[in-house]
C-alpha cells in the first residue's frame, strides 16, 4: 500500500512538470544554431542523403572564420526528431515534443536509481528538485540533445547497478544497446561505457570468485556495444572527428579557467547572487561528505561523476549548465548522503529536528523552484507562446527572400550559418572579416543587433568593396557582394 501511494505521488510530479513544460514551450527558438544542424541531420537521414549533409556541412564549418562545431553531431539524437519532423516538417513546437518524454522518462529513472539508497521522502524530494528546477523547464524550450543524454545517461545508470551476475543474454543486449545510445546521442556518453568498464574492474580485483562472471558479462556488453557502433558506422557517415581538431584550442590558461568554470556551473543549478553562492559552498562541503563516506556503496555512481567532471574540464568550449546536466542530479545525491551521515553523528535527540530541517530546506528550494517555473510557463501562454529567433516573421522575411531572389548556388554570409542554411537552402558561411567575407560569399545578412559571430553593422561600411544593400527590414539588411 506504501509503494502505491509512493508511486501517485511520483504520477503526480511527473505529471505536473510535464504539464508546466508543455506550457513553457515557444513557437520560436534561440539564436544558435546547433539546433539547425541536429533538424538537417535528421531530414538527411528522412532523404537518404547523409553524405551530401557532410559534404554541405564541412563547407560550413571549415570556411566560417573559425570552427563553429562539428562537421556532424551522433546522429542518435536526430533520428529521434525524424517521427516528428516527418509528421510536421520543421516545425518548432513538435520537434521539442521528444524533450518532454524524454525528461519525464528521466525523472522515473532517477527514482529508480535513487529508490533503494534513500527514503521515500527523500527519494521524492530529490525527484521533485529536478522536475519543477527552472533551469531544465525552461530548457525543455530547446531543440538540443542534452536532455534525452541526461535519460540514457540515468537509464544506464539504473540498469548497470540492477543488473545481476545470471542475467538472460537479453538482457547483456539491452545493457549494451543503453549504453551505446548515449554515446550515438552524444560523444561524451562514451564516458559511461568507460564508467562501466572501470566499475567491473574493481568487481575483478577485490571479488577473485566471481572473475570469471564478470569477465564473461562484460565482454557480452561489450561486444553488443561494438557490434551496434558498426551498425551504425556503416549507415551513418562520421563527421565527429572534428571534435579532436576544437581539442587543440586547449591550453593550461583555459584549463585553469574551467576548473572556476565548471565549480561555479553546479551553483548556477540554483541560482546566481551571494545567498546561492553561500547555499552552495556548504552543499559542495555536503557533497564531499556524501561521495567519501558512500563510495564503497556508491562506486558506480562515484566513478561515472568524477570521470566526467574531469572530462569536462579538458573540453576547451563552454556551453554552460546544460554540459554538466547529466551529473547534476549525482551531485544533489551525494548532498543528500552528506546530509544523512551528519544526522546520523548528532545525538539522538537531536536527529528528528535535523531531518526535519533536512526536509524543510529541500521542500523551500521546490516550492520557490515551481513558483519560478510555473510563472513562466503561465506567462509563456499568456504571450501564446512567443515567436522568437530564428522563426520569427524579420527572419522567415529574409529567408523568402534569399529563396526567391539568390541564385541556388550563392554562399550566403550569416552569423548563424546552419540556421540559415537549414531555412534556405543555400550554402553559408560565418565572416567576422571584410576580406574573407568578400572572397567566399555573394551575398551578406546582417544582424542590425551588434551580434557575434558578424561584422558589427556601424562598421560594415568600412570594407573597402561596394556594397549593394538589396534587402532590409526591422531587423536584418541584405548585401549583394562585388564579384
């Protein structure tokens, strides 16, 4: 009767989160345009074109200023948009669709990871920190890979700690398909396989009777790990090695900066301004606790946290919270253990009022999380769900514009170059120099926002070539470059 009521009231924040994300969905998107290349990715696989994607795309990468990403992302994450792009087209409000499920099916895997190492309560208050936090509603709004990571990562995460010694060969082949997944959805997912692996390892040293079991049972998940990457790697092309060559850009300055960098990020999880930032030096005390006093217990969960922080920390790009959101709910974990073990040293007559403030706090954070999250999803609705970015009407203005009036083999110079080749058609660069931009591109779309990535616009006059202003409204002008 316990574990039904445990599971409403799981129903019931699952459910409402999933109804506050729906409402904080746009009709528009962000400027940035790794969400163009994920949408291109995917209507390549839907034409059978993958190779002409590659070939378009590296023209757009390496011709650009300077590298704006991969030639191509894993290609996990745009065959899950390739139902709804199918169904609907380029359409912003359902390509955000898997997102919800996604991160829904990520709450229940939390819960499951979590459901035999804390109480119901706290199993319930962890779940509800994530479900309702603002950052990861409000992301739910993104075209982007992270959150489906986030439920593979955790789905692997559940079923390499439930999974038993005799196990089916089934279930071998699930195990190694999970964690495949996550790697095809994005490269460092790769990280959990690695997790797994030194996992079994210390299994090998410190059990001499079991060798021969675990031996066998990693190299079955691993053999279905490898089989499905040369599945994959004879359908889709490879366009990751790009990656290695962003892996230059680091050096020891940089370096430094992320160790700050990525500390402060888990902060941000919360909040920004002096009182979060005193919340969170005594929860990174907490989480310190947690993860020495638990890692015995916990070596899995331990392993996969510290192997992909210290990734992290060699990646010389910074893209924010969203590269640490799959060991964000790990780090409120060990908080949580950190928390425990210190009540568990008081006295007993003071543990009850500890767990009562335990519970206190974390259901305070909730409440002001929802609040926030609710507000916004109300006000989203209340604007009928915004266009913005790359979709609103200045935009499509100038992509009819460069369908109707450019010829199909012009390059087109943008501070977005995916985004605009996804909604034209035309191959396009990113130029934040007059003599590059003159060499490579027939035509010039400047933002009338001083953006990066561009030529700011009180400063376009001084190239030394003619420009022929074509096309202009609110928001953009159209050069004709000399040729």
């Amino acid at each position: 009767m316990r574990a039904i009521k445990d599971h409403l009231f799981l129903l019931i924040i699952i459910l409402v989160s999933f109804i506050i994300g729906s409402a904080t969905l746009t009709r528009g998107h962000e400027w940035g345009d790794d969400f163009a290349s994920y949408i291109m990715q995917a209507q390549s696989i839907l034409k059978g074109n993958t190779d002409e994607f590659i070939e378009r795309n590296t023209f757009t990468i390496f011709q650009s200023s300077f590298q704006i990403g991969p030639i191509a992302y894993p290609w996990g994450y745009p065959l899950i948009l390739t139902p709804a792009l199918l169904i609907k087209g380029v359409h912003p409000l359902a390509l955000k669709i898997p997102g919800l499920f996604f991160f829904a099916g990520f709450l229940i895997c939390l819960y499951w990871l979590t459901k035999s190492r804390l109480t119901r309560a706290e199993n319930l208050l962890l779940v509800s920190i994530f479900a309702f936090n603002p950052i990861l509603t409000k992301f739910l709004d993104q075209i982007l890979s992270d959150i489906s990571f986030l439920f593979f990562i955790t789905l692997g995460l559940v079923l390499i700690s439930n999974f038993k010694p005799n196990a089916p060969p089934w279930k071998h082949f699930v195990l190694g398909a999970v964690l495949f997944y996550a790697f095809f959805v994005r490269t460092t997912g790769l990280i959990l396989f690695a997790s797994y692996l030194a996992y079994q390892a210390l299994g090998f040293i410190r059990h001499s009777e079991a060798r021969k079991t675990i031996l066998r049972n990693s190299a079955a998940i691993t053999l279905s790990f490898v089989l499905l990457w040369l599945v994959t790697f004879r359908i889709f092309p490879n366009g990751q090695g790009a990656y290695f060559k962003q892996l230059q850009g680091l050096t020891p300055v940089i370096f430094r900066e992320n160790i700050s960098i990525y500390f402060y990020l888990f902060r941000d999880f919360f909040g920004t301004g002096p009182v979060w930032t005193c919340i969170y030096y005594v929860l990174t005390v907490l989480f310190l606790i947690g993860i020495s006093t638990r890692f015995n217990q916990d070596q899995l969960i331990a392993i996969f946290f510290m192997l992909y922080f210290v990734a992290m920390l060699f990646w010389p790009e910074h893209q924010g919270i969203r590269f640490i959101f799959s060991i964000l709910p790990l780090f409120i974990y060990f908080v949580f253990q950190g928390i425990r073990f210190i009540i568990q040293k008081t006295p007993k007559t003071y543990q009850r009022a500890g767990e009562i403030a335990f519970h206190s706090f974390w259901i305070l954070v909730i409440g002001f999380f929802l609040f926030i999250s609710a507000t916004r999803a109300y006000n989203n609705l209340k604007a009928e769900r915004k266009i913005n970015g790359p979709f609103d009407p200045y935009s499509s203005d100038v992509y009819n514009f460069i369908r109707a009036e450019t010829p199909p083999d012009s390059v087109i110079v943008f501070f977005k170059p995916r985004a605009m080749r996804l909604f034209t058609d035309r191959d396009t660069i990113m130029s934040i120099d007059c003599e590059h931009m003159e060499s490579l591109g027939d035509y010039a779309v400047i933002s009338k926002k001083a953006e990066n990535s561009q030529i700011p616009p009180d400063e376009i006059d001084q190239c030394n070539f003619q420009l022929k202003n074509v096309f202009e409204n609110q928001r953009f002008i159209v050069y004709e470059l000399p040729k």
